[in-house]
C-alpha cells in the first residue's frame, strides 16, 4: 500500500512539473502578445471600476463622461474589457473617436467583452498578473471608480508600484468623494499611525467628482510633466 501510494505521488509531481513548465510558455505569450500589442499605442490612461456597475446609473454615466473627455484631450483609455465601468470608459473613448483598449480576463461569471473595444485592440488574459502589467506599464494615469475586490486590488498594486519606485510617479485619481473618503480618512489615520505609510505616500491620489475635474487635473499635470513609458 504504502509502495503504490509513493508511485502515485511520484506521478501525479511529475504531471505537475510536465503542466508548470507549458504554463511558462502559455504566460511567456501572453506577455509577448501584449507588449507587441499595446506598445504601438501611445499615451493611455487606465480606468478601474466595478463590473457589476448598471448602464444608467450615476457613477456609469460619469465614466463614460470621464472617458470621452479624456481620450477629447488625446489620452487612450485602457479598461478591464468587460461590463459596467469598464464597458461605460471604452464607450466614452469611442465616443469621442478616441483609441479604446479592452484586457478581458477569463472568469467563470460576470465577464465577458463588451462591445465598445476598437476591433484591434481587444486581448483576453487567463493570468490576471500578466494583465495587471498591461495595465500599468502601458498607462500614463490611472482613474479609480467605485468598484470591489478587484478594484481595490489594481489601486494598491499601481500605489505600490510607485510607492517603491518601480515605476515612475503617475497620476492616480479616486472618482467619486463620498465613495473614497472613508477609505482614504481610514489609510490618513489607522496606516499612518501605525507607521505603515509615510505622509507623503497620501500625497499619491487625489480624490474628484467631476469628468471636467478629472480632464483638467491630467491635462495640468502633463503640462508640467513628460509623458513617457513608465518602466
């Protein structure tokens, strides 16, 4: 017993180091796909929001809003490729004749392409690490809506990112004041506190409520500042 149970294990580790080493090629093409894709694109912003968001409500309407001005004053806009905030972005890209990006990821529910993603430039991922260096490296901005988990995570990844200086200092806008400020008074008290953040780390977003504000702070900002790639 105690003989076939080792064969077994020894089988099934083999299989495992037999899959590991095909998902290295299938994550290697993912990347390739996307860098040949996307560095042909120029200067983009990245809009983060939830999926579950319904065409029609508020916050909806704003990004679409948010979106069409920002690609008016020459920014692409990159999205997750799916529903709610994200369809809402590349619709107001479109709406504007603006360039609209689309990095779906396969899940099991609730994510699916929407139709608002210019025709080349739709990617679907199966990692969701490899989309979130899309992303980043291929935005000059990043635009936060209210959303969940997912949401939450793309924010600090990116806060991170250019906490530890991997990645240059960019401008990270929250959408929506009554939304962030809890979250924010929360990191500006309990993190701070504790030590866990320096003041100046606070300094990394600012918090807006309007499509004209979001515009305007990332026109001034690129008035004073370079675009290029950030890493």
């Amino acid at each position: 017993m105690n003989e076939t149970l080792r064969m077994y294990k020894q089988r099934k580790w083999t299989e495992s180091e037999a899959h590991s080493s095909w998902q290295i090629f299938k994550i290697m093409a993912e990347f390739v796909d996307g860098f040949e894709k996307l560095n042909k694109i120029g200067p983009c912003i990245s809009i983060f929001g939830s999926a579950r968001t319904k065409p029609g409500s508020p916050y909806y309407e704003l990004a679409t809003e948010t979106a069409k001005r920002l690609a008016e004053e020459g920014f692409g806009i990159i999205t997750g490729g799916g529903p709610g905030i994200m369809e809402a972005a590349n619709k107001g890209a479109q709406l504007a004749r603006g360039k609209s990006v689309g990095l779906n990821i396969e899940l099991p529910f609730e994510q699916k392409s929407n139709p608002y993603i210019d025709s080349d430039k739709g990617m679907n991922f199966d990692y969701f690490f490899v989309r979130k260096v899309m992303f980043t490296k291929y935005a000059q901005a990043f635009v936060m809506f209210p959303g969940g988990f997912g949401t939450m995570d793309e924010m600090f990844e990116v806060a991170t990112l250019i906490q530890t200086h991997k990645v240059d200092r960019s401008p990270m806008v929250l959408v929506g004041k009554k939304y962030w400020s809890g979250l924010m008074d929360w990191i500006g008290t309990s993190m701070l506190e504790e030590g866990n953040i320096k003041a100046e780390d606070l300094d990394l977003f600012v918090i807006l409520d309007s499509a004209e504000e979001v515009a305007s702070y990332m026109t001034s900002y690129y008035a004073k500042n370079p675009l290029k790639p950030n890493f």
